[in-house]
C-alpha cells in the first residue's frame, strides 16, 4: 500500500486544482439553460477518467447522461467487481448574493474548497478516481474489477438510470456498490451510514376565486385560498410533532434498543446544534433524541409556499390561489405511494367545499436499511479505521439516495455508504465547500478499501 499512499500524498496539489476545473462546471441538473454545461462536464468527467487510465465513455439516456469508466479487467480471471455510484450534476447556486465566493468560480481558502457541487458530489466521486489512479499510476494491481457509474440527474430524481442500469444489467453485474454521497459527523469521527431515509413529494394547489380580488369589498364573503391552505398544512401535524396523516406510521418499524445506542455514540451538543442551525430552540417529535428525529423517524417538510402579492409594500387583495410544496421523508416499513395516498385523502378530507383543492404526486423514493454487521460493512469499516486512524461509528442519515434501491432491485446488490461531507459543507446551501482533508482521507480511504472489500467478497 504504501507506494499508493505516497502516490496520493505527493500529487495533492494537483489532485485539489483538478476539483477546481470540475468543479467550474455549472452542471445544475434543475435549471435547463445549463443542459450544455451539463453534458460539458460530463465530457470532462470521460476525459479526465480515460486520462487516469481507465476506459470511459459518456452514455445517452432520455435525460442527461451517464459517465462509465471501468479499469482493465485481468485476463482469464474472474475477480470481484464493484460498482462506485456518484453524481456530476449539482443543486442550483441561487440565493446567488449570499455567496461570499461565486458559486463556480471554486475558491481554496485554507482547507476548504468553496463552490457548488465540491462537495454534493464531485470531490466525493473524485476521491475515488483518485484512489484508482494511484493503482493505475503506481502499477499497483488492483484487487478486483472497477466500474464507476457517474451520473447526472441525481439532483433532480435520477429518472434515466433505472433505465439505464437494466438496458445495461450483464456489464454492470456486481458484488457491490460504493457510494460516498453522504456525510460523516467530523473527521475525528468518520463513519459507516447503514441507512437512508425515504421520500415522497407532493404539490398541494388551492384555487378560490377566478382572479385576484379587493379584499375590502369582497373579503369576507367568499373563502380565501392563502387561509384555507394554512389550515390544511396546519392540520398535518399536531403539538407532538407528529404527522397526523391516518396511515401515516403504518409499518414504521420501532427502533432497536442497539440502534438507539448506536446512534447515541454519535457526537452530539444541543447548544452547538441550536446554534449551528441559527435557531432559538430546537424542534421535533418528542419522545426521540434530535439525531434520531432527523434520521430515523419519518417526517412531513413544507418546501415552499406561495399565495398572494409578494412584491414590496401592501396590496390588499383576496389572492385567487395559495400553494405548498411538501416532502414526507420516510423510514423503513413505510411505502412512498401508500404514503402519498393517504396524504391526498386527509387533505381531501380536511378541504372545505368553497375552494377547489388539486393534489399533485411527486417522485418518490424508498428508504434504505442494511445490517451493519455484513462483511461488506465490516470491510468498510476496517477502511475507514485504517484511513481515519479513529474508530468508525455506525449512523443513519436522513437525506435520500433513492437509486440504492434500484441497485438491490435491478442489480440484486447491497450498497456501503462511505460519505465523506462534513455537517458544516453546506450541502445545497450557499457557500457549499468541501474539506481538503476529507478529500485526501477519503481517497486514502478508498485505497485501502479494495483490498478489504475483495476479501470479504470471499468469506
Ligand atoms: N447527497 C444528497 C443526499 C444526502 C446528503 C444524504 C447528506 C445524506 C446526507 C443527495 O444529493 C440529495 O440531496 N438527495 C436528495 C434526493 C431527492 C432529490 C430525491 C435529497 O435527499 O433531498
Ligand atoms: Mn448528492
């Protein structure tokens, strides 16, 4: 290992300014006046990968699309083969004024790497390319077969790599999957997540009047839209901060007595949390610790909500409709569409006859739970101790990789969450950045990994 490990301390340097040129790409999947940026970076991404020494080639899809790079397989031998999964694609930069540095001009302040996108996703995937070119550099064999699927509309629901992955199913057959799309608690802390919260969206619209009308003369007389939609989104939830959708918990698996210990290892202050987050008092379901609330119990989000006149001054009006975005983030038992309709028959219900209510679903994704203690886990664990130098925890996190799931579906394999982000990132906020040292250790990390990996593929 160690020819590797100097490998990658030695080209450092260079390893952080190619974030920089990745990074410069405004490839925001949401926004489609950057579709071409979009496929630039992918082309960079291809070149940068055959560049390393792997065979890569930028896939079409009905979307945007998919970069695979596989390194050489060995002749004659049937080796492991793991797949690493990431995105190239980024949340869009807006608020763009509360950028101290703009969002695709990467800026290196001490060991930090300012930009969108540096850290949710490409320094993450990047620590792995740079982990394979330090086999591939060093002529050091590599214990087992590569394939890095890379793609571009993880921000946006992933909708064209289903398709992809089955068109695709006799190429991508493998052992495992590797993802470092998530987070760890500090780099005194690093950690293996065993489990990803699930998604359902909606979009609920509430229609009143025909147009926009003198809240004077009329108001008073007829419902107003901006209320009635109050009401309803007031009535998902009650004091407890429980969801009072009817269905809503059905399934929802209790947690164990060791989950709950595990993640009570997790470092934790109230007091810096609160003041982390910018709020007076921290919030949520009661009876459950806050690492628990945001990871491992189901939750119901208001994303967006409009009604009315928005623009500077007042303007007395009855606005003719109000509109809520709204995510539920769901745990395991829970089933997305069950979900989504049993939220659109409470809203039903709870809808008064003097407005008209449209429900729309949204994309939906499952939760994801495996044991920690597979010889897959194990192996990353022991990648992670040995790259770390600390021992590893064991979380749960509470954002949403919904592909995970089509890998255990299409590909029939389980997938080790080996995230690399920092709480401070800023993962779609402004002033996203990556830490330099996670990057170095998170490449060192995946170095030591395939050893491990190949030896627990055995046992
Ligand atoms: N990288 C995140 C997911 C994530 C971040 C998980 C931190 C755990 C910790 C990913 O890019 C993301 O934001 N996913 C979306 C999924 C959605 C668009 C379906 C999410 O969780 O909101
Ligand atoms: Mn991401």
């Amino acid at each position: 290992m160690q020819p590797i490990l100097d490998y990658l301390a030695a080209n450092e340097p260079r390893f952080v300014s190619e974030l920089c040129d990745y990074v410069r790409f405004p490839s925001v999947s949401a926004q489609s006046n950057h579709s071409g940026d979009v496929r630039a970076c992918a082309e960079w991404l291809a070149s940068h990968c055959t560049s390393i020494g792997l065979t890569a080639e930028v896939h079409k899809t009905p979307g945007n699309p998919v970069v695979v790079a596989r390194t050489a397989r060995a002749r004659g031998k049937r080796r492991p083969h793991f797949l690493v999964y990431g995105h190239y694609d980024v949340q869009p930069p807006e608020p763009l004024e509360l950028w101290k540095t703009p969002p695709f001009e990467p800026t290196v302040v001490g060991r930090k790497l300012f930009g969108r996108g540096a850290s949710d996703n490409k320094g993450q995937n990047l620590a792995h390319l740079k982990a394979v070119e330090s086999y591939l550099k060093t002529g050091t064999e590599l214990p087992c077969d590569l394939t890095f699927v890379i793609e571009g509309e993880e921000e946006v629901g992933s909708k064209s790599l289903a398709g992809f992955l089955k068109a695709n199913r006799r190429t991508l057959a493998c052992d495992a999957v590797v993802i470092s799309d998530t987070g760890i608690p500090s780099l005194k802390h690093p950690a293996l997540t065993y489990g990803l919260r699930g998604i359902a969206a909606l979009e609920v619209r509430v229609d009143g009047p025909s147009r926009d009308l003198h809240s004077g003369i009329y108001g008073g007389s007829l419902d107003n839209p901006a209320w009635v939609l109050c009401q309803l989104l007031g009535g998902l939830r009650d004091a407890r901060g429980r969801v009072t959708i009817p269905g809503f918990y059905q399934g929802v698996e209790p947690l164990s007595r060791f989950e709950r210990r595990q993640l009570a290892r997790l470092p934790f202050s109230e007091v810096a949390y609160r003041k982390f987050l910018g709020v007076p008092k921290l919030s949520g379901e009661s009876g459950f610790t806050p690492i628990e609330q945001r990871s491992a119990r189901p939750t119901l989000e208001i994303n967006g909500l409009t009604s009315g006149y928005q623009g500077q001054g007042s303007k007395t009006i009855v606005p003719a409709w109000a509109s809520a975005k709204i995510t539920m983030r769901l745990v395991p038992g829970q089933l997305p569409q069950k979900v989504l309709q049993y939220a659109v028959a409470h809203l039903k219900k709870l809808c008064p006859p003097t407005v008209r209510l449209t429900v729309e679903r949204g994309h939906c994704g499952d939760p994801y739970l495996v044991s920690p203690s597979s010889e897959m886990a194990q192996a990353g664990l022991r990648a992670l101790q040995a790259a770390f130098q600390r021992p590893p925890l064991l979380m749960r996190e509470g954002g949403s990789i919904p592909i995970v799931n089509d890998f255990k579906r299409i590909l029939g394999v389980d997938t080790l969450l080996l995230g690399l982000a920092l709480p401070d990132d800023n993962l779609h906020s402004p002033n996203e950045k990556f830490d330099l040292d996670s990057f170095a250790l998170g490449s060192r990390m995946s170095a030591l990994l395939w050893p491990e990996l190949t030896a627990a593929v055995g046992k």
